[in-house]
C-alpha cells in the first residue's frame, strides 16, 4: 500500500519555499527514527512524497518532518503534528518558516531546531527516549486493545452471518407461500371464469324464454283477432239468414226446399261455428298452459339467481293469490272454502343488506343453521275477515324492475301503473340502468294505497345519438 504524504512550505511572507528539500521519519516502536520518505518542494511550495515503506503498511506510525536549510547547511526540524489522516494520504498542512526559527502550522505554533541546539545533551536525549518510550507503550496498549475489539468484530460477524441465514430460510419460506397463495388466487380466477359463464348461460335461457313468452302473446293476439272476424263473419251470417227468412216467408209456399236447404246450411255454419269455437278455446287453453309453463320457467330461472325480496311485498303477494285461490274455491259451492292458512319459512339476509333471499336447492344442506331466520305467516279464513273493510296497503317495492316485471308485480293488488323515462349516464356508471326501474312514488312501503291507485315509476333510458348533438 501506497501512502502519500504532502506538506506546503512558505516564509513569514506567505512566500512559497520552492525547491526545499523535505525528509519525513517514522517513530519505531522503540521510539528511533527511520527515514521512509524524501523529495524538493515544488513551485507553490507544496512537498508530495510516496512512499511504500514497510512501516506503512499496516497502521500509520506517528511521523515527524524536517526540512534541509540551505542558508545554514543544517536539517531543520518543522513538525511531528500531521493535520489529516486517511487510509492513503497523510497532509502536515501549511508550515510558516521563521527566520527567528518558529513556525506555524494552521493554528499551532512550532519551533524548529536552531542549529545551536542541533547538538542535544545526553539527559535530555534520554529524557525523550523515555518520554518516547511512554508513547510507544500505550501504542502497544492500543494495538492490544485493537486486537481484541477485532476478535469481538469478527464474533460479532460470524453472528451476523448466522442471522443473515436464519433470514434467508424464512425469505425462502415466506416466497414458497408466496407461490403457493398466486396458486389459489389462479384456482379461484378460474371458477369465477366457469361461474360467469354458467351466469352468462342461464341469461342467455332467460331471454330465450321471454322471446318465446312474447312471441305466445303475439299469437294469442293473432287467436283473438281471428276470433273477432269470426264473430263478424257469423253475424254476417246472421244478417244474410234474417233477409232469407224474410224472402223465404213470402215465397214459403214456392221455396219449401230452398228453406229445408238453407236450414240445413244454418245447421252446418253453426256447427262450424262452435267447432271454430271449440279449437279457439282448447288452443288458448294450451296457449296460457305454455305461458304458466313460461313463467314458472322464469321464476325458477330468478330462484335459481338467487331471488331478494321484502316482508311486505311477500305477505302481499301470498295474500292476493290466496284471495285469488279463495275466488276459485267459491265458484265450486257454498259447501267448499278456503280455511286459516300457516306458513314457515327458512330464509337468509338479503345480498344488500335489507330485505331477505331465499336459499337455492343446493344451498339448503350447507347453509349455516345460525345465519338462517324463520318466518311465520298466518292468513285468516274469510270467516275471520270483518265483513265490508276496505283493504289498504303500503306501495310494493319495484326499483330494479324492468317495465314488465313491473306490471306484474302491481297486477294482483289491482295498482296502475304510471311510466315515465329518465336518462342515465353512459360508461360503467350507467351499466345495467338502462330498462330498469330507478325510483318510484310513492316509495316502497309507503303511502296507504286502495285498490285502482296509481304508481308512478321512473325507468333508465340511455342517451340517443340525436340527444348528445
């Protein structure tokens, strides 16, 4: 290792001393003296001397500096004070030569050796020698104590090592759970993939179904408009029979067979008649048979999705088709009616939070017994109802509804409905708005409302072309 040593001469002037010759020494341990490095001072006064001396390689040795005098033909001593250290460099700063023989280094004064007292007397040598002596003891006592703060350095470090070990298993454990955790992530990214697809399916079914149900309604139109030219047809008919009878009347005696032929084709226009009847009914029976199909279809399609609703509108449904099962009890005779109805159901919180949901088929066996609520609903016998009160109820709850579904949920309370279009925001903030009921009046459960009163509701209407413009 290389060790650079620097040092900057001047006089009392603030004169750069050039061309100087500048010699450093090294204390040993038994405080002698050993040249390790030489060399003249530049221009700027400034001394740079190298040196890879053996007293060099290890520590920095405590060093003094001296300085050959010219005018004298003597060694001058400047200074033992080296102002900064580091691992290669050693500065001794800025020396101030006084002819008066005291120089200045920085901040401190120091006194060269005049040469008068170049020669020192054998007591004061010695005196330095010891003095020199103290100095390299309490090195050695240093060097000793270096050593062992080494020792503990390296314990130390062989602990770190250790730790750094201990650190590195638990990374590794840590990256394997990691792995292991981006597994189950994956898996269940997987399943929400087939689950959507099973979800997107089942929609897929649903709009098929309604296709087929408003398709079923356009042919029960088709039916009812082919039933009204019927009817017109026959009554056409009639007209003509009526102006036959009369015709006939007054030929009756000339036309007795035309009038037994006439008959004859009354009798079979008639029996066509309730032919083309008979068909019209029997396939309007088939037609609302494919239409309960359909809509038992639907609402099975809704359970299976997972169908929310609230107490009120269940009591209220479940009331009116009671009273619609009542009505039908009547019809086949007084000695026949409809006794006290009780219902227990299990059910779950609703998915937002108000209401409740029915639990799926497969969800029945899994779900947890705690988390569940039993409902309990009586309905009364007509012979418990007070004769003559008027029914009054809270408006049933339509928001999320499409238009249809909307008017089949008044239907049976014998509400109306009232439709107005409200436009909604494009992007995902308006996904799934568009064709769905956004807010009512009155608001569900409130008001008290008799049958043939109004609802008004509000339905999600995306924005046009022409309307941006």
């Amino acid at each position: 290792m290389e060790l650079t040593i620097t040092a900057k001469l001047v006089d009392e002037s603030n004169v750069a001393l050039a061309s100087t010759r500048v010699y450093v020494y090294a204390y040993t341990a038994d405080a002698k003296l050993v040249s390790i490095a030489s060399g003249l001072t530049g221009a700027d006064g400034v001394a740079t001397l190298v040196t890879s001396h053996a007293m060099v390689q290890d520590v920095q040795p405590r060093m003094m500096l001296r300085y050959y005098d010219k005018s004298a033909s003597a060694y001058r001593y400047l200074t033992d004070q080296v102002q900064s250290y580091s691992a290669t460099t050693a500065d001794f700063g800025t020396l101030i030569v006084k002819s008066t023989a005291a120089m200045k280094v920085a901040t401190t004064t120091f006194f060269a050796i005049n040469a008068a007292m170049q020669d020192f007397s054998a007591t004061n040598a010695d005196s330095e020698k010891l003095a020199l002596r103290g100095q390299v003891d309490t090195l050695n006592t240093s060097i000793i104590q270096l050593t062992r703060d080494k020792t503990s350095l390296e314990s130390r470090i062989t602990a770190l090592s250790g730790e750094k070990t201990t650190l590195q298993n638990q990374v590794s454990t840590l990256t394997t759970t990691r792995n292991s955790l981006q597994t189950d992530v994956n898996a269940l990214t997987a399943e929400k993939s087939t689950l959507q697809a099973r979800l997107d399916t089942a929609g897929a079914d649903l709009r098929r179904l309604q296709t087929l149900l408003d398709s079923a309604a356009t042919e029960k139109e088709g039916m009812q408009t082919q039933i009204g030219t019927l009817e017109t047809d026959v009554s056409a008919k009639a007209t003509q029979i009526r102006s036959l009878s009369a015709s006939l009347a007054r030929v009756r005696s000339e036309k007795t067979t035309l009038t037994d032929q006439l008959n004859q084709a009354l009798a079979d226009k008639a029996d066509a008649l309730a032919r083309l009847r008979a068909e019209a009914d029997q396939a309007l029976g088939e037609k609302a048979a494919e239409v309960a199909r359909l809509n038992a279809q639907i609402e099975e399609h809704e359970k299976a999705a997972g169908a929310e609703t609230n107490l009120r509108d269940l009591v209220l449904n479940t009331a009116s088709q009671l009273e619609t099962a009542r009505a039908g009890v009547k019809q086949l005779g007084k000695n026949y009616r409809l006794g006290n109805i009780s219902m227990k159901l299990k059910v779950a919180p609703g998915p937002t939070g108000a209401g409740f949901s029915f639990l799926k088929k497969d969800e029945v066996n899994e779900a947890n017994a705690g988390a569940l609520s039993e409902i309990s609903i009586d309905f009364a016998a007509d012979d418990d109802k007070q004769a003559g009160a008027t029914q009054k109820f809270p408006a049933p709850r339509l928001l999320g509804y499409t238009e249809t579904m909307a008017r089949r949920k008044v239907a049976p309370f014998g509400l109306n409905l009232d439709v107005a279009y409200q436009v909604v925001p494009d992007g995902d903030e308006g996904e799934g708005m568009v064709g769905r009921v956004l807010r009512q009046i009155p608001d569900a459960g409130n008001g008290e409302l008799d049958v043939g009163s109004t609802i008004t509701v509000f339905i999600g209407k995306a924005v046009t072309a022409a309307e941006v413009k």
